[in-house]
C-alpha cells in the first residue's frame, strides 16, 4: 500500500530544520506532499507563493526533486486537505519539550476531525533544534549570519525583504 504523509507547515521561510525533517520523512512515507499552510495566528513575512518558491529552490538544491514530493498551498483545514490527498498521517518535527503542548493540542483537534490520519513526530536533529523560522528572520533582520541555518537563495530574498 501506497503511503501518502504530508509535511504541514507555515515555512516562513523553510529552514534547514525543516529540510531535515523531509529528508528523514521519505524513509517512512512513498510520497512526501509539503502541504504550506497559514497559521492563523501567525502574520507571515512571505507570501505563500515565495515561501513555495523557496521550497522548491531547495529541494533542487539538495537533488531532491526526484523524489516523490509534491508542494501544495494549504487554504482551509488540513485535515480535509489530508482528505483530499488520500494521506494516511501528517508528519510534524518536535524540537524541545517546548512543542509538546502546541502540538498535543493540534494533534488532538486533528484526531477529533479525522480519526483515520495519524500523527507521526520526527525528533529534530541536535544541530537544528533550536531553529525557528521567526528568530532566523529575527537575527537576519539585525544583520546576524543565518547562513547556517537557511539556504543562499533564502538569504537573497530575505534582503529584498528587509531592503
Ligand atoms: N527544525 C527547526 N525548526 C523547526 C522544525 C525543525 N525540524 N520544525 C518546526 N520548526 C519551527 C519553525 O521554523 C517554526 O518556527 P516559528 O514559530 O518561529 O515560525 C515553528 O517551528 C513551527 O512552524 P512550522 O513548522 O512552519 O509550522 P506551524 O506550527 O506554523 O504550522 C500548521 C501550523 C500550518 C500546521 C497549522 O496552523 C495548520 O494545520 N493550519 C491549517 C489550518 C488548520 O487546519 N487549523 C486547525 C489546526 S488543529
């Protein structure tokens, strides 16, 4: 049986946590479907259509475009977008204890709607638990060097932003 996971998330911008997350993700999933959501409590910096253009950027980057991974815009609840793609889970990264409570809660909800779709969590790696969209955006916009945690291309349209 085909396994179809999607890999929900703002990505504002994708950060090399989030990469990291999607390689180990195509160990456990057939098809990998980056679903690029907004989180409504959440004002993001890039449109959807940067945040999939830098997706895709890196994907070719890291020579991962032929694997199977399909890129979508989430518009309204991931759990009918789930639905739609025949996904059998979601795939989240957990980086500290911190997450836990946010994710339990979404998980929870999530289950409420759509029993039938798990949750699976991906521990993150050491050197990318710490990373999050919002600081690399933070330390990039005070001049800080966020090359090691965001690819070249997203460092480019993070200057034209903050220009
Ligand atoms: N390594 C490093 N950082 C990571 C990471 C990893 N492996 N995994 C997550 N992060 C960071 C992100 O950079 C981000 O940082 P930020 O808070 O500073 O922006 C944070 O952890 C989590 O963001 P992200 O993974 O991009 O997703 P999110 O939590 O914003 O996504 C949605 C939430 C989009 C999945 C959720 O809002 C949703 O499902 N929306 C659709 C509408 C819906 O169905 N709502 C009801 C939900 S019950």
């Amino acid at each position: 049986m085909n396994k179809i996971g999607i890999y929900p998330g703002t990505f504002d911008p994708m950060t090399n946590g989030h990469l990291n997350i999607i390689i180990r993700s195509l160990k456990i999933v057939d098809k990998l479907i980056i679903g690029v959501a907004d989180n409504l409590n959440k004002t993001p910096l890039l449109s959807i259509e940067e945040r999939i253009d830098i997706i895709i950027k890196d994907l070719n980057a890291n020579k991962l475009t032929e694997k199977n991974i399909e890129i979508y815009s989430v518009k309204g609840l991931l759990m009918e977008f789930a639905k739609e793609h025949n996904a059998n889970c979601i795939i989240r990264g957990l980086r500290a204890v911190s997450d836990f409570e946010y994710e339990f809660q979404m998980t929870g909800m999530n289950y409420q709607l759509k029993p039938e779709v798990e949750t699976v969590f991906l521990m993150s790696s050491d050197n990318n638990s710490f990373i999050s969209s919002n600081l690399v955006k933070e330390v990039h916009k005070l001049g800080g060097d966020v090359s090691k945690f965001v690819s070249d291309n997203t460092i480019k349209v993070l200057n034209k932003k903050n220009k």
